[in-house]
C-alpha cells in the first residue's frame, strides 16, 4: 500500500475543501486534497449556479408574459423551447463547474489523492485500501447528498432529485416536487413558469425553513396563487399506476384529489456524506444524527486534531459559510494545537423564488418574545414595489424591546436578496434601530419598504418605554 504523510489531510474537493485546502497550505503545511467524486463543487455543478440559470430563464418568460397590463401586447403568444433552455443551462452551467476544475489542476503535483478515504486511525486514512495517508491534522469538508424518504422510493425511476433534473434533455409535462425548501422552491416555480405542471407537497407546514408564522403563510399563499402548493400535504395512497406515479390526497380546501404525474421530484433536503468514513475510527464524538460534535469558533471535533467544514457539519447549509468554515479549519489545522476561534459571520439565507425570502441573524423561534418587537411592512402597497408589480410579501424585523438593538428579520417579497444584505450587514455592526434610520434610504426603492419596517420596530421599543421617539426625517414608505 502507498504511504503519504503530511501535515494536513483534507476530505473533499467542494467549496469548504477547497478553502480549507488553500489556507492550509498559504500556512505552510504540507497539505493533500481528498476527492472521491467529480470535481466542481455542489454549488457549481447541481447547485446554486444551474439552479439560478433555470430561474432566470423561467422568470424571463413569466415577466415577458406580464407585460400586456403595462400596455405592451404580443407577448402572451411567447413560448419556451424547453431543449434549448436546458442546453443553455447546462451549458453555462459547465462555464462555473470549468473554472473550478481549472483550479484543481493548478495545485501542485501529488496534492491530490483520488478516491473513497475511511478513517483507519484519528490521524490515519485509508483510500481505497490502496494509499495509506498519515496526517497530524485532517479537515472533514465531504459535503451533503440529496435525502430521498423511503416512501417515494417507490416510484423507482420516475423519481428524479435536484442532482439529476439538470441532465434532463426535455421537461415533463406534469411532475410532483416533494419538499418547501430552497431546491424545491426554485425547482418547482422554475418549471411552472417554464409551462409544465406542478404540484408541490410538504409536510409540518414548514414553507422555505421560515419560523415567523404570518411571513410564511404570505409565502405559502402568494405560491399557491401561481401553483399547486400543500405545505402540509395529506396522503392516502402513493404508488406507479401503469410506470406512471400515482397520488390520493386530500387537498387544502379539503377536496380529495387523484393525481397522476409524469415524474416526481424529490427536493426534502440534503444529507451529510459521512457514513463512508467510519468515523467510529476516528475517536470523536458524535451527535444523534451521526455527525460530529464541534466548535463552530473553531470547527475543531472536541479535543482532537480532527476538524469539519461545509455543508457535512449540518448546521450552515450556503456557500458563503462553507467558504468560511473551510478557511476556518484549514487555518486552525495548520496551526494545530494553537486552535484560534473567530466571531462567526450573522446566519443569513436567501431563497431565490418570486417572491424572494430571507431569514437573518436570530432565528424567531429563539428569541424572547416578551423582550422583543416585531417591526412589520406589507409590500402590497409599497411605492417602488408598486412600480416594479412586484408588490407582494411581508417582512418582519426584530428588536430588543429595551436597548433597540437589532436582532434579526424574516421575510419575503421584491429584492429581498438585497434588503437581507442591508440587514446582515447592520446585524454584523451591532446597530440599534435609531442608527440604522438615520442612515441615507434613497426614494423611490423598495429599501424604503426596510424603513417602514425598521420605523414600526422603532416606535414600539418607545411604547414600551413610555418615550418618545426622537424626530426623523423622511419616515413615509413609499
């Protein structure tokens, strides 16, 4: 068997294992790249990137399409030629996966070691039974896997996940989305904007992982007026009818349905890739799911010379934290046993659907509710999102009652990517509300729909103080 020993070992060639790879060796350490699969990233190749490349496409045509009440007419007759959006997806898509394979062969000769690692000892893999490698520190970066429930396994090969539906050479007609994240989200409007039939069913009620009850069913709702969307689906029979997926439910108004599809969708999230390590081997402490138990100041595993990046780590599933967390642990590999924890960035999330939704900084469900106000603005009659007919959505920002003191927000509605940066940033800078209203807000922009938002929030901190709030200028919403 081959023998490698170097001072780092990283597994996984994605996002957080290319970042912990860089900083370990910009650090000095000797440092190998574990790669079992393709190179490209999650995000590049059946990720964020193509994801975003459907939507554009999609949304180009429902915007087109809506034109006629601004007078413009002809476009209803538009239409997509569904191979050629997909070719143009995947062809772009593979500009994005190029460049990150163009990295890969940069790195120097011999730092990369292709294919499956396990753990043999804490500081010893084993690939594929044919390279030994011994590491005085190894970074954990395998990435998550599409999660399919076992009761839509049944439709064999009429179940499709999000990794796949990119190599499609044409669309169903009618197709099933199971799951209200951000895949399923983006996927299902996609594909109904593109023409095809959709019905998307979740379950709990649980709409793009939002806590705040009112900002979630705006979304629920706003979705259902353009698809079919159950976000607490009922079943009573699942099954292949003549090799087609077949569907008995009950529907939201009660109704019961019977449904055949074309295909079926399964977008219920994504799954740690770590049963192939035997991590039983590697003397760390794992929690309920499997995963290991780690510092998120350090991504450090316990007291071990073990560390863990990306989406494996089942906490920050975006790429900006797996780009961060890998950073972070190759950093602190290199270093190793002088481990140096960080503030870590605001938690911060944007689902890419119409209306867009965000979730920043403290999560509803986590705060006090007695120690904290709810600013609230409604998008239905918001001067610049009126313009633009995108005026739909709600967004909700939350304060501490007593200091001000920004805490976080949910919402959905227009540029909602935009407004949940402005937010992240002033969560990140430890602003309250009134120095967040004196800040310039330029008129007509849907950021004026934040200050509505951030003003609301602001006038009942004082109620609950029984002041008065200072005079600001400019405090109209439109």
């Amino acid at each position: 068997m081959k023998a490698i020993t170097v001072d780092v070992a990283v597994i996984g060639a994605g996002t957080a294992g290319m970042a912990a790879y860089r900083a370990a060796c910009d650090a000095g350490a000797k440092t190998v790249l574990i790669e079992s699969g393709e190179f490209g990233t999650t995000c590049a190749r059946v990720g964020c990137m193509p994801s975003k490349l459907l939507l554009a496409a999609a949304n180009g045509l429902h915007d087109a399409r809506a034109l006629a009440p601004r007078g413009i007419e002809g476009t209803h007759a538009l239409e997509a030629d569904i191979r050629r959006v997909l070719d143009y997806v995947r062809r772009e898509r593979d500009y994005f996966v190029n460049g990150v394979v163009k990295e890969v062969r940069s790195m120097a000769e011999g730092d990369i070691v292709r294919g499956q690692a396990r753990f043999e000892l804490p500081t010893t893999l084993v690939i594929d039974d044919q390279t030994r490698v011994t590491a005085g520190r190894i970074v954990i970066a395998v990435g998550a896997a599409p999660f399919v429930p076992d009761k839509l396994k049944v439709f064999s090969d009429k179940l499709i996940t999000s990794d796949q539906l990119f190599e499609l050479r044409t669309l169903p007609r009618r197709i099933a989305v199971f799951g209200a994240g951000p895949i399923a989200l983006e996927l299902g409007q996609a594909l109904a904007r593109l023409d095809i039939d959709v019905f998307m069913f979740a379950k709990g009620g649980s709409v793009a992982a939002l806590t705040d009850t009112p900002v979630r069913d705006a979304l629920a709702a706003i979705l259902a007026d353009e698809f079919y969307f159950d976000p607490d689906a009922k079943f009573d029979e699942i099954n292949l009818r003549d090799g087609k997926p077949y569907m008995h439910f009950t529907s939201p108004d009660g109704r019961a349905r019977r449904e055949s599809f074309d295909l079926v969708l399964a977008a219920t999230g994504r799954a740690p890739n770590l049963k192939s390590l035997a991590l039983e081997q590697a003397g760390i402490e794992l929690n309920d799911k499997g995963v290991p138990i780690f510092d998120e100041t350090t991504m450090r595993c316990g007291d071990s010379a073990i560390f863990i990046a990306g989406d494996c780590d089942g906490t920050r599933p975006w790429l900006h934290d797996a780009a961060d967390e890998g950073k972070l642990a190759g950093d602190n590999a290199a270093r190793y046993p002088d481990v140096q924890p960080v503030k870590r960035k605001v938690s911060f999330s944007i689902v890419f659907c119409e209306p867009q939704a965000t979730m920043v900084g403290a999560s509803y469900d986590d705060l006090d509710k007695q120690m904290t106000v709810t600013g609230e603005v409604s998008f239905e009659s918001q001067g610049r999102s009126r313009v633009m007919r995108q005026n739909q959505g709600l967004l909700h920002v939350y304060a501490d009652a007593k200091t001000g003191k920004l805490r976080g927000a949910q919402g959905c509605g227009p540029a909602m990517e935009h407004i949940g940066h402005l937010i992240a940033w002033a969560l990140q800078l430890d602003l309250t509300l009134d120095e967040m209203l004196k800040l310039p807000f330029y008129h007509p922009v849907i950021e004026e729909g934040l200050r509505s938002a951030l003003n609301d929030a602001d006038r009942k901190c004082y109620e609950e103080r029984s002041e008065k709030p200072p005079a600001l200028p400019n405090a109209a919403g439109y």
